[in-house]
C-alpha cells in the first residue's frame, strides 16, 4: 500500500491531501480564497497565484500532522501541472517538485481534469473503465470516454462558455454574490423554473457539443425588461442549463455505448439538481449512477493525489523538468470545436 501526498493550485483553492492506494483518504486541508476575490466579482489571477505561495507548504504541513506521519513515509508527490492560472499551477507544481527533491520520492504531475474525471473511483472502488463522464467543472464542459488512466476520448465539449462559467457569470449579472454557482442554485430553490422562457442552446442537435453563452445573453435580456425577480431568473437559467446537459448527455449515452456507468464530476456537478436529473437520465437508460460527493466535486488535493495514486500504480512517474502548462485537453486526439471561444 502506497501513501500519496496531492497538492492542487490551478485556480482559487489550495489544497494538499494524502490518499492511500487503496482509496483512504488520511487527510485533505483546504484554503479557499473567496474573500480575496470576492471584491473583484471574480477570479483574480495574480491575487491567486500570491494566496497559493502563502497556503501551499502550511497545508502540507497540515495534512502531514492531521495524519500523523512525516514526509519520509510518503511513497510519491503529485501535484497539478494544468490545465488552470498559470501562475497558480506553477506555484503547486514547483512546491510538489521541491518536496520531491528534498525526499527523493517520485514527482508526480497530474492533469487537473484527470483528477476530476478519476475521483469517482475514489468515492466507489467498484466503479470499472470504461465509463461515460459529464465533467463539468469552471473552466470545461465535456462529455468523456474515460476508458483507462491516461486514456480518454473527448465525446463533446462547449463551443463557447463552460458550465460553471454560464453560472458565474449569471451570478453576476443577477447580483447573487461570489462564487456563483452555489449562489444560484440558492436563489434557483425559491424560484419558479417556469416563470421565463430562455432558450436551450443546441438542444436536439445531432452536433454533439455544448452551448452556454447564448443562454447567458438571454438571462442578461430577461432581467432588462424588468419582469421578473432574480429567483425566477434563476431558477429558468437552471432549468435550462439541465434541460441542455440532460440531452447532450443523453445523445452521448446513445452514441457510446458499452459503458460501465454514467458519471458526472466537476465543480458544477455539486449542484443537487443537476445530479438528480442525470441520476433520471441513467435510470431511464438502465445505466448505473455515479457522483461524487459533493467536497469531492469542487477542486481538491484528494482528487490529485488519488490520480498520482492510479498513475503510480502503473509506473507512470515524472521528470524533474517536467512544464506547467495553462491548457493541457485530456484527449490529445480530439479535433476542435467549431465555435469562438472554444475551451480544451
Ligand atoms: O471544479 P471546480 O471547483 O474548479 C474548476 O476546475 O473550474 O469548479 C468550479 C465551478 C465554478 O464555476 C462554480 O460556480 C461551479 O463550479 N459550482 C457550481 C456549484 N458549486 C460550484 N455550479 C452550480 N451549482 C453549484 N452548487
Ligand atoms: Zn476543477
């Protein structure tokens, strides 16, 4: 049995986490930033990348000392190399490069989104290759064929904003506070999900892709006119955004075929009613349900080092001068997306 220490530092949180190879978690410290950004309505890179050098080597320390061993007794490091704020991810992979030279344990960079798409089998041991994946995270929108570690084929991705991107952004455009997402998903509960008629991008479309941005611009109208009250618009938007994650995922359930289970992860997969209507969806298509749970789905350290864990398994370890990198898609092979600003 391995122990591996995971450090994450893409975007706005900080976190250091020990897992074991056989799927215990023996500690996972977190330092979010939301104070920091909060005035800023958003994300701000620098202020991140500052936060991660002042939290990365505490949190460390802290998981060490909650599970009461030493860096000696830990087999391999591994840290997220991308994709995220480059500035951040430099931070977490130069902190996990430094604790693997000064231990002479094995460094080990993981892809953020492979942290995502493997946690679940953290949470359920039994989950087997190959699954269909929702990963829907700040930064992505994509349906994945998970089927290895290291082994994916990109189903779908958005041709302009990500899920949790279309959240935020109509967070702010609602006055609903930072982060977003769960601030909307707060107010969409005393909302009516009737009450506005938004549209549902590229719903029904054989295209297999994602569009959020023109949602976003019809909540931006909606509110103009004057009609409705922000918890309606809520509530709409988020109807919409399942409606549409329903059918896309729903085509790439048809198209796959084969797969072990349906799985959703990433941030925006917390969010209780989008679960529950991909639960329905895997239900109806006789598929068996997975999501994390809900700590597990926004970033974490546990996820990466649960991910350093299944690449150290297969012997699949890092050079010293291995990069941080601001855009690193899982699928390598995956043509692009038509659409302008198109994300991994
Ligand atoms: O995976 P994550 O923590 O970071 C990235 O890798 O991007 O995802 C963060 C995203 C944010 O856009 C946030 O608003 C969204 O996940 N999110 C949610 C909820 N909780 C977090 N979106 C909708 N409902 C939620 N409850
Ligand atoms: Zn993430």
């Amino acid at each position: 049995m391995a122990v591996i220490l995971g450090i994450e530092s893409s975007c706005d949180e900080t976190a250091a986490a020990l897992v074991t190879s056989d799927g215990r978690i023996l500690a996972h410290k977190l330092a979010g930033q939301e104070a920091a950004h909060r005035p800023f309505g958003g994300v701000v890179p620098e202020l991140a990348a500052r936060a991660h050098v002042e939290m990365a080597i505490p949190l460390v320390e802290a998981a060490l000392a909650e599970a009461n061993i030493g860096l000696a007794d830990v087999d391999a490091i591994a840290a997220t190399a991308g994709p995220g704020l480059i500035g951040g991810v430099m931070v977490g992979l130069m902190t996990g490069k430094g604790l693997a030279h000064a231990s002479g344990k094995p460094l080990i960079a993981v892809n953020h989104l492979e942290g995502h798409a493997l946690s679940p089998r953290l949470a359920d041991p039994s989950l087997a290759f190959p699954y269909l994946l929702l990963l829907v995270s700040g930064g992505h929108c994509q349906l994945l064929l998970v089927q290895g570690v290291g082994d994916y084929r990109r189903l779908a991705t958005t041709i302009d904003d990500a899920a949790g991107e279309a959240f935020d952004k109509t967070a702010k455009l609602l006055n609903l506070g930072f982060p977003g997402g769960p601030a909307v998903e707060a107010a969409a509960r005393i909302g009516n999900p009737a009450a506005v008629p938004l549209p549902r991008p590229l719903m029904g479309s054989t295209d297999p892709h994602f569009s959020f941005a023109g949602l976003k611009s019809a909540v931006l109208r909606a509110r103009d006119s004057g009609r409705y009250r922000a918890e309606d618009l809520a509530a709409s938007f988020q109807q919409a955004v399942v409606d549409c994650l329903v059918d896309r995922t729903k085509r790439a359930v048809d198209v796959a075929g084969g797969v072990t289970a349906l799985v959703v992860a990433g941030g925006v997969a917390a969010n209780e009613a989008i679960r529950g209507a991909l639960a329905g969806l895997a239900e109806r298509s006789g598929l068996p349900f997975a999501a994390p749970p809900l700590w597990l789905c926004t970033d974490n350290g546990a996820m990466i080092a649960w991910a350093g864990a299944e690449r150290l398994a297969l012997g699949l370890v890092d050079d010293m001068d291995v990069p941080a990198r601001a855009r690193w898609p899982l699928d390598p092979r995956a043509e692009k997306a038509r659409g302008a600003g198109v994300k991994g």
